[in-house]
C-alpha cells in the first residue's frame, strides 16, 4: 500500500464519525469530503485560555483532526469567570493538562500535540512548522508580534483575535496576499498605555465571542469557505452591540511580509518595551524578594498599593496603604518627598503610572514594585489569594 492510500484511509470517516459530523455532512458545502479535510486539518493554537477556550473546543467538535496546544500556565480561580476549557477541579493543574481531558472528552477521535512551553523567539518556528493553519489567543503584544512573525515566515495563516474589557477585534493575518498584523500595527503602542486583560478587566463573553468568531474563521479557511476575514478587521462593541469590518491593505513597506526584512525572529519583549524603555531616568524597580528582606529587616518604608478596595480586600502587603490610582494625585501633597515610596498594583503597570506621576512631581526616591502583588505571592506569600 503506497503512502496516498494509507493517508486516504487514515481520514476516512468511520461510522461513528459519520454520525457524530452528520449536520456538518447534511450541509452541501461541506459533506464528506469537507468533513475529511477538517480531520486531515492541523491547527496549532496559542493560548488555551480566554480565546482559546472556545476556538479548543468548537475545533475539536468540528473533527479538526489534530490541535496543537501551546501553554505554559497553570489554571487559576480567576480564569474562570471566561475561560470555559476549564473548571474549578482543574485549579492549580496545568492548562495543557486540563484543556486536552475536557477537548478528548468532547471527540476522542481529535489528535492532541501538546507543548507545555511559553512560546519564544527560540522555540516558535519548531513548533508551528507543519501546521496549516495558527491561531492566536494570547493577550500581550509581544507574542501577537512573535506569532505573525511565525506566520510570515512559514507561510502559515494566522487567525487573529483580542479583547478589552468590552470590545474585541478579529482578523486573519498572514494568508497568500493578504496582509499581516504588522501591516495594522507596524509598532507596539508604548506598554504603559494598554493594560492587560489581568489589569484592565474584560467582561467574561466577550472572549467568547471572539473566541467563537476565530473558531468560525479557522474552519472557513481549512475548508476553503465563504468570505474570510483576510484584509478585514472586525470591531465588536457588546455595549453597544456593534459589529464594524475594516478594510486592511497589504503594506509594501511592512517590514514582515511587504519588504521581507524580517528574515528571523527576535526578541519580542525588547522590542514592546518601547523607546526610551532603558534610559537612565526611568522609574527603578524592587524585586518581591528585596523589599520582603528590608520589611523583615524593620526598614521604614511608604508603601502605597493603588489597586481598587475591592483588590485590597482580596489581599494586601502587610504595612502597605490603599491609594487607588485615580486618587494619586490627591495625595502627593501629603507625602514626605524625603522618604523612599514604594508602589505596587496587581502586575505593575497601573503602579508604574503612578510612580512615574510621583516622580514627576518631585518625589525624590520612588520604586515599583516588580510583577506587583502576584510575584509577591508567587516568591514570597503564596498563601495569599491569587485573582
């Protein structure tokens, strides 16, 4: 038997995946032949989180044959609330772990590719190699910019998808002359100005949405259907329940895939730290470790959490005080300029704002606390809750 032959066989239906994909088979545009193209179909999807729940499990329902999973990440009780690959028994378990038990309880006939690794300069091309197709479900500038990079150096599309609070976006990135996510974004907005998802809050469907709209997207492409969102970005407003496409040209210039100066990847968190990111007068940080030696130590210090009360009540450093951020301001005048202030929220962005306010405003000896108060948690308390 040639190798056609076994490959042919390999994705002929057996009569319990006839009857498990039979609303798919009823439709004309897919039938049986398009039912075996989803179960030769290889999709690698990044993230196994928000976005990735839904595209995971709508994927694995539809008989995508083989789901590459890449995360690094540990289920966590504040996932919850929108990452539905997972449930409360998996907390504390790998992602990896929980998102294949639940995907193979959906269709054990799905082929999971696990990779229990943060995707990385180093690793990203090894991993997507052999894919047909990428989809992005992370939340960070950095690995969106590794994973078009990916995308345009193998010649592999990328299914695109993000969202904030109460908005997403969605588009496909890197398909044959379409354009790439350099081409909307050519450089990274400065990192202290876009929050996270863990920072800025993100109501629990909208994931889902975008999420559910990948998934849709991913299987158009891997069977060749309908209008796809290459060359399109679509805005989704659940607030207003609004759905805008925007056109999105192809730029000769992107350095990606217009010029091609982009012949290997590079260090992606070097190039979202923004300019200026290293210069002398930027705002210095503390380790969790080194303020927990001075506190032991019974060092004086202002330590100032500027996260919300409800984020105080979850859990604080102890000798610390609440200013929530958008009081700051009010509470410069009764500082001791004098005296070293640090500051800390829950990862440390909103907390670098502020310090970089009080620096502004004559504050001689500021300090940000690193990772905020989950790397406290994580090196030196971690009795104390995580959200």
């Amino acid at each position: 038997m040639d190798a056609d032959t076994q490959a042919a066989r390999a994705t002929e239906l057996t009569r319990e995946e006839l009857v498990r994909y039979s609303r798919h088979i009823l439709l004309p545009q897919v039938g049986e032949e398009g039912q075996r193209a989803l179960k030769r179909s290889r999709v690698l999807l990044i993230g196994a989180g928000g976005l990735g729940s839904p595209v995971a499990l709508y994927l694995a329902a539809a008989g995508v044959g083989t789901l590459g999973l890449v995360d690094f990440d540990t289920v966590d009780l504040s996932n919850l609330q929108r990452q539905i690959l997972h449930g409360s028994a998996g907390v504390g378990s790998s992602k990896i772990d929980s998102a294949r038990d639940r995907l193979l309880d959906i269709n054990p006939n799905v082929r999971i590719e696990p990779y229990r690794t943060r995707l990385t300069s180093q690793n990203a091309l090894e991993i997507a190699r052999g894919y047909d197709l990428i989809v992005d479900g992370t939340d960070n500038f950095a690995t969106r910019y590794l994973v078009n990079d990916t995308s345009v150096l193998l010649g592999i599309p990328n299914v695109y998808g993000s969202v904030y609070r109460f908005e997403g976006q969605a588009s496909v990135f890197g398909a044959a002359n379409g354009p790439c996510y350099r081409c909307l974004f050519r450089d990274p907005p400065p990192p202290d100005l876009v929050p996270s998802c863990a920072e800025g809050g993100v109501l629990g469907v909208v994931p889902g949405l975008v999420g559910t709209i990948q998934a849709t997207e991913a299987i158009k492409m891997l069977l060749g259907l309908g209008d796809t969102l290459v060359g399109k970005l679509l805005t989704i407003d659940v607030m207003k329940m609004s759905f805008r496409t925007l056109t999105i040209q192809r730029d000769p210039n992107c350095p990606a895939c217009g010029t091609h100066e982009i012949t290997e990847l590079i260090d992606y968190d070097e190039f979202c730290s923004g300019p200026g990111a290293h210069a002398v007068n930027v705002i210095q940080e503390i380790q969790p470790s080194q303020l927990a030696s001075r506190l032991k130590n019974g060092e004086e210090l202002e330590i100032i959490d500027v996260r919300e009360p409800y984020e105080w009540e979850i859990g604080h450093i102890p000798g610390a005080r609440l200013v929530p951020l958008a009081t700051i301001a009010e509470e410069i005048p009764r500082l001791d300029k004098r005296r070293e202030t640090i500051l800390y929220c829950k990862m440390g962005a909103r907390s670098m704002r502020a310090a970089q306010q009080l620096a502004d405003a004559g504050v001689a000896d500021v300090r940000n606390l690193a990772g905020g108060i989950l790397r406290w948690i994580d090196e030196v308390d971690p009795t104390m809750a995580r959200y």
